[in-house]
C-alpha cells in the first residue's frame, strides 16, 4: 500500500487569482525569517526558525490561478534524527475554482507517516494552511506565529525610530578609524 503525502485542502469565497496571490506571499502566513524573493517561476528563498529549522526553496511551477511547487532543495531540522529529511521533498499549493468557491490543496510530497518528522511537520503546517494561509486569503491578514510578529515588529520599530537630528551623529559614533 502506497503511503499518503501530507496533505490540507479549504475552501474559500475569493478567486482563485486572490489565492495565488496569497500563496506567493510567504512572509504573510510562515513565520519565522524569510530571505529571498518567494513569488515568480525560478526564485529561490530560505526559511529559518531560530536553530530548529532551516530550508532552501525553489519554485519549479508556477501558474496563476491553478498551481506553486516548491522544491525544498536543502533542510535542516534540528528536533529530529534526519536533520536533511525534507531534502528533495515538494512542497505543492494546488489551486480550482468549486462552483462559487476556491478550493487550495496543500500537498507536502514526501512528509509521510513513515518520515519521523511527520508528526511535528503535520502538526505545524496544519495550523499554518488551515489557519495563517487560510486568514491570509480570506481576510488580507494571515496569522504567522503571532509572538515572533510581535517580536520582529518590536525590533523594526526600533531601527525605524531614530530621530533625523541623532542618525547624523549615530553615523560619526560608529566609523572605523582611518
């Protein structure tokens, strides 16, 4: 008997357009630290969170309105024996209109219940599909880990509240001596 994916499907009232748009827009529905840019044929981005988990993306497929496929092309998780065992594993966000409704299918291809990260992994993409994702394309605001929004929230208010009259100063504080 062949083993089943990891896998999530919703429905929502937007279009399909809306869901892709969503889709693409990582930083709006994963939390943690998004480098790259996570929206167009080719691009590749990584994912960190804190020192438990690191992955390397590329997007291999990419049509609007229908379909993302994402190839995890390097991993790391520290909680499990593995730590590379999303290496080579996709990662697809199928996407069709249900009558009046836009049905999403998220499929992590090769996130079995063999896999020892299964339960965790299937735990946390649950809430993140299910939820953020879902939150995201329905109402414009998903809910990555709320705590880290806060947190990175918190430090980018204090890089962006610098008085005009101090910068100049901070500047001269910090240059390297000739």
């Amino acid at each position: 008997m062949k083993s089943q994916n990891y896998s999530a499907t919703f429905t929502v009232d937007q279009t399909p357009k809306e869901a892709f748009a969503a889709i693409n827009n990582v930083r709006g529905w994963w939390s943690g630290n998004i480098e790259g840019n996570t929206d167009k044929l080719g691009d590749e981005w990584t994912y960190r969170y804190k020192d438990i988990h690191y992955s390397k993306q590329k997007i291999t497929e990419s049509i609007p309105g229908k379909k993302v496929v994402w190839l995890v092309l390097d991993s790391y998780l520290n909680f499990i024996e593995d730590k590379t065992e999303w290496n080579g594993t996709k990662i697809t966000f199928d996407i069709a209109k249900k009558g009046d409704k836009t049905e999403v299918r998220f499929t992590h291809m090769g996130l079995t219940p063999e896999v020892e990260c299964y339960g965790a992994c299937s735990n946390a993409w649950g809430g993140y599909i299910n939820s953020s994702l879902r939150r995201l394309i329905a109402k414009g605001k998903g809910q990555p880990n709320p705590k880290e929004k806060a947190d990175r929230e918190k430090v980018s208010k204090k890089r962006t509240t610098v008085p005009k009259s101090k910068r100049s100063s901070i500047k001269t504080a910090h240059k390297i001596p000739s």
